[in-house]
C-alpha cells in the first residue's frame, strides 16, 4: 500500500534552499516562475527532526558520513584501545571491504551508515583485533599488500553485518554504495521538489554592519552586502510504499508502523535551516492531507498549474486551499475512488467543500486515520 501527504505551507520572507550563487532555488512549472525547495533539502530536515523531537529511538536511526573512520576508532577508543591503533584497525576494516579510506582518513564517498551497522564494525573489530593490529601495521610498514593479512572471516562478518541495521531512515531513503552495490537499499519513500502554487519574484535585502569599536565621529559602516529571498505558499508531495518499508526493516511491523508515523509527523514538523537566524521562517502547514491507497499515487501539483493569487476575501493560502481541493474533486470524478482506504485533511474548515466530510480535528487524528487504514502484513 502507498501512504501519501500532501502539505501546503506558506513561508515568511525566506531563503531556505540557496543554489551554488546563494540564491533561493528556482524553477518553471506552468510557464511562471516558482520557488523551489529542493526534495533532498527536505529529506534532511525530516532526518534532523526525528533526532531532535526524539520521534525514533537512535538505535533505529543512521548516519551519512565520510568520517567512518572517526566515528569507529572513537569508540574502539572508549573499550580502551590506543588510538592510534584503533583508527589504523578501522582503516583495514573498510578497506578490506573496498570502502575505501582515502584523503584525511575519510571514505572515498558519504556512506549511509545504520546506528547498528556501526556497532557491528565495533563488535567485529574487537573480537579480531589481534588479527586487526597485526594487518594495519602490515600495511602501513609495506610488507603486505593492502589486505592480505586479514582472515576471511573478518570479511564476511562485516558484510553479513552490513545489511541496513533495521534503521528507520534509511529504510525510507534508501542508500547507494557504489563498491558494494548488493548493499545498496532501495527507498520506500519517495519526496517531490516543493514548488510555489503562486508566482514569485526574487527580491533583494541590503544589510550594513556597524562596528561597535568605531570612535564616535566616524560616519558610515563597516560591512555591506545583499541576501536574495522570497516568500511563498508552498506544495509539498511525498509516498512511502508500505510493503518496501516493510521489506527494509526486516518485516518488522511494529518498527514499521513507528517509523511511518514518525515520518509523516516530521514531514510536517521540519523546516529546512537556510539563513533561519536572520530571518526566522518558522510556519507551520496551513493544510496536511493524508491518503492511503492501495496502489498509483496522486501529485497534486496540477492544481496550481495557474499561480494562485489572492482574490477577494481569499488570501494566498485560503486560494491554495480551495484550488487543491477542487482539484481532488477533478480526479475523483475522473477516476472515482478505487483502490483509494482512506484520504484525511486536517485544515481550518471554511474552505473546503470536496474535503470537507473528511476534515480530522487534529493533525494525530489524521495520522492515527492514515496508518489505520493499512492492512499491516508479516
């Protein structure tokens, strides 16, 4: 089954997402020009909010990293081994297994790694780590090939090992190792670029710093520069495929039902952190819509095809409202129902006529009606 969110949300003044010249990101969707919040800026925020609001436990959670090798020799450190030599065992270990440890000790590549894939590397290297010290000192005086002294079963321990750990994110987002692409995850979840349903303009802030030092009778000051921003009420779109999620965490179901709600909660709950000090872009979503559906998926990002402005006594938002909700009607009447459990909003009522029958009082209703609504199988 597929779960889909649907959120609007509108932004104060805002640069949330920059491009490689510092300006909010962009796009053209129905001949306008929209903005654009990229879907792995996203996904990094989902990710940071499931840490910070303590939505999964952090066994359950992942790291992307270069930095592997700190990570692990840190805590061969804490069981007492010298440093020195846990960070040289640490280095045998990823390379015997091609990821590779290149500039600065880091991997050649972010590495997706699981809470307990970790672990995993810990356990192994302390339960070999004769073998382990013997081979880094090996390589690092030259008299073996990288490798060569490693027991087998080093190699196939921490491959057995290095099977997703059951961690939540990374079962919705998935990995790709290059080296080892039998242990590449694919994702349950799926997340859109969020776009303006409105047309927008680039606008631009020119800031002056004053030096608080200065003498008194020096005029004028010490620092200028432009920051680019934009406001805009955004569409959100994203789906998780149940049965993946399932299949990437073992099948666990109670783990699985945790990790979908998590989700959907920090989907809502996250904002991207762009230049969030100097311009404190903290808005909630004006509407979430919650659909769990049997199989296909909806983007709605058609209803907005023709930029929303405010009209009447409609402003920005309320114009969103109604333009999605009549685009459901749209596809229902077009398509009907089939296949489709349950579709839940959670907005202010007034505006709603297609969705109003299926208003939540709370956003923990709509979700609780969401993750209902699945036949959950082992």
């Amino acid at each position: 089954m597929i779960i889909e969110i649907h959120i609007l949300q509108n932004f104060v003044p805002a640069n949330l997402n920059r491009d490689d010249t510092g300006s909010p990101k962009d796009c053209v969707f129905g001949g306008y020009r929209r903005a654009r919040i990229s879907s792995q800026c996203f996904k990094r925020a989902i990710r940071s909010e499931f840490n910070a609001s303590g939505l999964l436990n952090a066994d359950t959670l992942s790291k992307r990293t270069k930095r592997a090798v700190d990570e692990i020799a840190q805590r061969l450190v804490q069981h007492g081994k010298p440093e020195a030599q846990a960070r040289a065992a640490t280095i045998a270990m990823l390379n015997e297994i091609e990821l590779k440890v290149v500039k600065e000790d880091k991997t050649e590549y972010l590495l997706f790694l699981a809470e307990r894939e970790l672990q995993a590397a810990v356990e192994v290297a302390l339960e070999h780590w004769e073998a382990l010290s013997t081979a880094a000192q090996q390589a690092q005086s030259g008299a073996k090939g990288k490798g060569e002294a490693l027991p087998k079963e080093i190699r196939a321990e921490l491959l057995r090992r290095l099977d997703g750990g059951q961690a939540a994110d990374l079962a919705l987002f998935g990995r790709m190792i290059a080296n080892l692409p039998e242990k590449n995850v694919e994702a349950a979840c799926q997340v859109a670029h969020a776009i303006s349903t409105n047309k927008v303009d680039i606008e631009f802030d020119f800031f002056t710093a004053v030096d608080d030092l200065r003498p008194e009778d020096t005029a004028g000051a010490d620092m200028l520069g432009t920051i680019e921003f934009n406001s805009a009420c955004f569409y959100r779109y994203a789906s998780v495929d149940t049965r993946q999620l399932a299949g990437n965490l073992g099948h666990d179901i109670d783990l699985m039902r945790r990790t979908l709600e998590a989700f959907l909660r920090a989907s809502v709950e996250a904002i991207p952190t762009g230049k969030q000090n100097s311009m404190a872009a903290h808005n909630p979503p004006s509407l979430v819509l919650l659909v769990a559906r049997e199989d296909g998926q909806w983007n709605l990002a058609n209803a907005f095809l023709k930029p929303v402005r405010p009209q009447g006594e409609l402003d920005l938002v309320q114009g969103s409202i109604v333009a999605l909700d009549s685009y459901w009607g749209k596809l229902m009447g077009m398509y009907g129902a089939n296949g489709i459990n349950a579709w839940l909003a959670c907005t202010e009522p007034e505006h709603l006529k297609v969705l109003a029958g299926f208003r939540q009082p709370s956003l923990s209703a709509a979700i609780d009606g969401a993750v209902g609504a699945i036949r959950f199988t082992n």
